[in-house]
C-alpha cells in the first residue's frame, strides 16, 4: 500500500495536478486540494446519477450547487493563498449544509447515511485549527446531534417535501444493505486518507531528517574539501583526550602544512592550489582508519587525529602519507613535486586539546626549518624508529582494530 500511495504521489509530481496536488506544498494545504477537488467531482456525480433516477430535478440541483461551490473553493483557495478562511469556509459548509442533505436524501439513519458525520468531523479535525476548532468541535456534533433527534421525534419530516427524497428501494433491496455498503465506503476512503497521511508524514519527516542531518555535516565540514573544520576537530579531540585518559588509550596527532603553498598560487592561481588542496585531503583520507579524523585547521594546514596509535606507529604512519603525498601527481597543471611537512604531538596527562596541537604545529615548523618534505617530533629529536616492545605498537586495537600498516 505504500509503495501505491508513493506511486500516486510520484505520478502527481510529474503531472497535470503538481501545481495544486505536488509534495512541493505544505501537507495540509495537499490534503485539502485533493479532499475539496473529491468532493466537488463525487458531489456532480451523485447529482447526475439522482437525476437519473427521479422526475424531479430539486436535489439533483442542490448536489449541483455544492460541486459548483467545492470547485470555486478549489480554484480560490490556490489563487488568493488565502487557505485558512478557505478550510474553515469549505469544512462548515461540507459539515452543515452537505452532509445534512445526504443524511435526508440518503434515508436517514435507516440506510446508514449518518456514517458520513465521522468523516465530516475528520476533516474538521484535519484542517480546522485554533479557536475555530475548538468552536467546531463543539457545535458540530450538536447539529448532528439535533438533526437525529428531528428525524427520531418527526420520522416523516424531509426539507425536501416528501418523506424520502427518492424512493431507496431503487438503489438499495434493503436498509441493511445499504448501511453495508455506506460503512464500506466510509471505512474505505477514510482508512486511505488515513494510510496517505501516514505515508505522507514519514516521507516528510524522513526528508526533514535528511536535510538536518545535512546541515549538521555541512557545520562541521570543510566546504572544498570536505574534511572536517576547526569546530569537530575540538570537540572529537576532547572527547579523545578523555577517552585516552580513561581507558588509558594511546593517541596521537600530526599536523601537516602543503610546502611553498604560497608561492605555488602566486604561480598557478587560486583555482589549481584548490585544486591541489582538495588532492592533499583526499589522500590523507584514503591513507587513514575509518576512525582516524581528518580536519582541515586552517589554510594549507590539516590536522590528522591517531586514536589508538604511540609515537612510533604515529610517526611511521604519518611519514607513510608523506611520502604518497609526495610520489603523487596532485594536478595536472603542476610540474614542480609537491611536498608536505608534518609535526607529530603524542598524547601525556595533563595535555589539553589546544596543547595538543600547539605541540605538532611547533614540531611542524622544526620540520619546515629542517628542510621542509620531513616528519618531526618532540623538537627536532631523532625519529622514534627503533622497534618498542609490542605493547607500544597499538595497544588499543580491541578498541579500534588494527590496520597491517600499523606494525610496519
């Protein structure tokens, strides 16, 4: 059933009624063009179809007012904006002049036609709203109410002259039938209208969902390339320093600056060196653990965050990204070998995000100073090559796993 109701919806979107019936306008503002179009089609047919059936032409013409009325409703309502006064004129006189016909024309509570009242305050509570609601709510089910007891007390009375407006017998070979068939079509059209709105809501709420959750991506990354911003990059290293605190996890963090950036868009142009900038990213992704972080800090400078990893697997990590950065063409419009420089910083109790980063950013510029296209740590110090013992490689990985690299 839902995937008919999208169906519908779909083929709406793409046809005659998407001005008017498209999952471009307001859920409610839909419901009621497509309620008040089915009321103004239904109530011509019923028209035509009494007609048919009798001499006399008195209903036929009262039915005929009303689809006129429900038609104009739908073309005034989508021409002025003015919806509210439309649902609120449109709900009360469905309620309180074209239901109160059917119930008499239709037999009275004999053949069932009472069962129309349910939808009539259905659509009341769907598209009246406020002070007006709480006014309709009230007084339509003591009109209702009224006209039950006028038909109970006065069982021959019929605005229409005559007990019945035309004979039943000729549509229906009993009462029970026809509050069979009355309830059919009730229970029908309003478990439709309740299945659509349903649907309806979860696409909306899914698509509202979608768009949040795109903004909040959109918060929190770069807008060239895509990696993270400043903003995440603090929040997910306090949230890391925690957990290295608590579950005394390793973590490190190496801070990378794109040599002779500058001089490479004084060159080139801005648009190679983003173009250069997205390469850079890319690469550092593709060389990263899906929990690693990757984070643009601030012009040519990213920031990589180690979960899991001592100085060791750090540094051989991140010398391992430079020098695929290096071997890489990472424009076509650049000859020259781009080159990086990084800092390493490894986690110690007591260091605070911004620390953190101070630590790789001063051993980045060691780097730079050092001939730039190298990894430093702790202030120039020799490279922790030396293989440590197993517990230095990556104690963390029952939390994190394990990449081969890891150890290499």
């Amino acid at each position: 059933m839902e995937n008919f109701i999208r169906s519908v919806a779909r083929f709406i979107d793409n046809g005659f009624f998407k001005k008017r019936w498209g999952t471009h306008l307001d859920m409610n503002i839909r419901y009621f063009n497509i309620v008040v179009f089915l009321l103004s089609f239904s109530t011509a047919l019923f028209s035509i179809f009494i007609g048919i059936h009798r001499k006399t032409y008195e209903v036929p013409l009262v039915l005929l007012i009303a689809s006129v009325f429900f038609l104009l409703i739908y073309f005034l309502d989508n021409k002025t904006k003015r919806y509210n006064f439309y649902m609120i004129l449109s709900t009360y006189a469905f309620n309180l002049v074209f239901l109160p016909v059917l119930y008499f024309v239709g037999g009275g509570i004999d053949y069932g036609t009472w069962l129309y009242f349910i939808a009539g305050l259905m659509l009341t509570v769907l598209f009246i709203h406020g002070p007006a609601f709480i006014v309709s709510i009230i007084i339509q089910p003591l009109y209702y109410f009224a006209i039950f007891l006028i038909h109970y007390f006065y069982p021959n009375f019929n605005p229409f002259g005559s007990s019945e407006a035309f004979n039943m017998n000729v549509f229906w070979s009993s009462p029970r039938n026809a509050v069979i068939i009355n309830f059919a079509i009730i229970s029908i059209s309003i478990g439709m209208l309740i299945k659509s709105l349903f649907v309806s809501y979860i696409d909306e709420r899914e698509a509202a969902l979608l768009i949040v959750k795109d903004l909040e991506e959109l918060s929190l990354k770069d807008p060239l390339t895509g990696t993270f911003n400043r903003r995440y990059l603090f929040k997910h290293l306090d949230e890391s320093i925690k957990a290295a605190q608590n579950e005394h996890i390793p973590l490190s963090v190496v801070m990378y600056d794109i040599d002779n950036f500058k001089q490479l868009n004084d060159t080139y142009g801005h648009i190679v060196g983003d173009e250069v900038l997205c390469a850079v990213s890319k690469k550092l992704v593709e060389n990263c653990r899906e929990y690693d972080v990757v984070a643009r800090y601030g012009g040519e400078e990213f920031l990589i965050v180690f979960p899991g990893a001592k100085d060791r697997v750090a540094y051989l990590r991140a010398d391992k990204i430079r020098k695929d950065i290096e071997s890489s063409q990472l424009s076509p419009s650049v000859k020259e070998t781009i080159t990086i420089s990084g800092g390493l910083a490894c986690y110690e109790p007591g260091l605070s995000a911004s620390k953190l980063i101070d630590i790789a950013d001063t051993n980045m510029y060691i780097a730079k100073e050092a001939g730039r296209n190298r990894i430093a740590w702790k202030n120039g110090a020799l490279p922790p090559l030396k293989r440590q013992s197993d517990d230095d490689t990556d104690n963390s990985s029952k939390k994190y796993g394990r990449r081969e690299t890891d150890n290499n």
